[in-house]
C-alpha cells in the first residue's frame, strides 16, 4: 500500500464526521469547535514495539493499546475524549496488518465516541503516537496537585494482571488467559474518571506502576502516604501461583491502565454508593495520604519494598 492508500483507508473506516469538526482528515490541518464553558484537555502517547508490546503482537491489539493508554491519561483528568491525531510508523505498509490495526483501534474509539481528524503516516521503525484532545466542564479538570492530608486513596480494577500476562506471553504460556488479555486490550476507566471529576482531589492513571505513579501523584500535591499492601486488588490466580511475585507485580508492574485516586473523608460513604450503583469496576480502598514520607504497612505491620520499577531511559 502506498501512503495515500493508508491514509485514504483510515479516513474512510474511522468516523471523523461530528456537529464540533469543521475540518478534519485531508487538509495542512484539523479545526473543531469548543462549546462554550468547556475546556480543552489535550493528552499525547506513545507506544513502540518492544517497549509496549511484543514484535508478534497482533496488529489490532496495537490499534486498541494506542488508543486506550491515551484515553486512560484522559480518564484521569476527568475529561470526555473527543478528537485524536494518529501518527503512524511502520516498516512496510501491509494490507492486512493495516486493516486489523484500523479494527482494534476504532473498536475503542467508537466505543467512547472519539473521532481521528487528522494524523501522519510514514515508513520507518514501528511505532504509533496519538494526540487526544477532549473537554471538561470549566475549572472541572483533576491533576495530581490536589491531594489533602487524610484524603483517602482507591484503585479501580486489578493491579499487576497486565505484568503477569506480558510474562506469561515471554515464557509461552497461555493462562490464565485473563491477564493476558489485561495486557494485549486494557480497559480504559473513562466513564469512570468523568463520575470522579465530581469526587477525586487528585488522580493518575497507573501506567508505570502502582508505586511509581502513586509517589508521582504524592510529590505533585507535596504529601506523603500509607498504602496497605494487603488491600491491593490481585487476581486471585495470580496470588495462587505466587503471592509475593503477584505483590511484586501489583506495585510494580506497569501497563495496568487503572485509575489511582483521592477521596477526601466526608464524601466517602454518597462516593462509595453511588460508584456500586453506577458501575460494575471493582473499587478498592488501599491507604491514605499523609504528611509526608512513603509507608508500606501488610495487616498493620511496616512491609519493606525492593524498587522494581520501569524507567524509559
């Protein structure tokens, strides 16, 4: 396939056709419009074989991967996505490989009503970047800054699942299947994080690791915290193999897509309560935020941590 044929294909399958777009797939550049009242919020990532995936990870695993770790850093400022650029890299543009790619991705996309309005393609290592560009209410926004002392932290979901899978994928194994598939199609939280943007102080989307992201959070609202170790969300398939490999994985395994969040105190019992009610995600309750410093506590007792984490560079 030749570039214009790529492009053609993707502007034909995607829907990029919305009240807000005034010019999209095709021209220099993209216009939309912003309601008035609104925000914009606008999020980049990148993901590249070998570091988000494996070299024979199918092609739509790829699409849905590029698209849910950008509308998971969207979840996490409680903002609804709206629009995305895709910048594409590939070695040789195959037919079939391009095709399932278009699948996977706007198999999500369409799920949370995003459209591609523009993007580049061209012939080089494998690798897909997206821009997403999305709004929230005015000054409705949630960053990492906001913690408060004695704010209480949750997590959605499962940790470590997606770590154990990429492990199961390297050894060649096949279950459980599961955490496999928490790896290759993680589920972005964004009807979650639009429900929180009414309830959280601070957020983050768990990308590099519970730890990680949680100290990240605590260093941007300048607080420390006191995480249960014991209270970490792990599949329980995980922990039947190895309950300290599985807690290993829980706080430093990357690539969970989860969302980490504060709750201040008096709004937890109507936040509990509406969230059961509203969703199925498993929520847990895991620790909260202090005045400073890092603590680990396993059933009251201080638990001691070997740092495991991720690094890009």
């Amino acid at each position: 396939m030749k570039e214009d044929d790529v492009i053609t294909l993707i502007r034909d399958t995607f829907s990029s056709v919305s009240e807000d777009v005034k010019l999209s797939v095709g021209d220099d550049g993209s216009v939309v419009e912003v309601e008035e009242g609104m925000e914009l919020v606008t999020v980049l990532d990148t993901i590249t074989v070998g570091t988000h995936y494996l070299p024979e990870t199918s092609s739509d695993s790829i699409g849905h991967k590029a698209i849910a770790v950008n509308l998971s850093d969207m979840a996490a400022m409680g903002a609804q996505p709206k629009w995305a650029h895709l910048s594409l890299s590939i070695p040789e543009a195959e037919k079939v490989w391009i095709e399932k790619f278009i699948e996977g991705a706007k198999a999500l996309a369409s799920k949370h009503g995003l459209v591609i309005i523009g993007g580049d393609t061209i012939k080089g290592p494998e690798m897909v970047a997206l821009s997403v560009q999305g709004l929230v209410r005015k000054d409705r926004y949630v960053t990492r800054k906001n913690a408060n002392i004695g704010d209480l932290i949750y997590v959605t979901g499962y940790l470590g699942s997606a770590a154990f899978g990429l492990h199961l994928l390297k050894s060649g194994l096949n279950e459980p299947k599961q955490c496999i598939k928490d790896f290759n199609f993680p589920v972005p939280r964004v009807s979650e994080g639009l429900f929180l943007s009414d309830y959280a102080s601070s957020m983050i989307d768990i990308s590099d690791g519970l730890q990680t992201d949680l100290s990240k959070l605590a260093k941007a609202s300048n607080v420390g915290f006191s995480l249960n170790i014991d209270q970490l969300p792990i599949r329980r398939e995980m922990l039947e193999i190895d309950s300290e490999d599985a807690i290993s994985m829980a706080l430093f395994g990357g690539d969970d897509y989860e969302l980490c969040f504060t709750i201040p105190k008096e709004k937890r019992d109507e936040f509990e309560q509406k969230w059961h009610v509203r969703f199925n995600t498993k929520l847990s309750y895991v620790g909260m935020v202090t005045k400073s410093l890092e603590q680990y506590k396993y059933n009251g007792q201080d638990y001691m941590i070997e740092n495991r984490n991720f690094e890009h560079f």
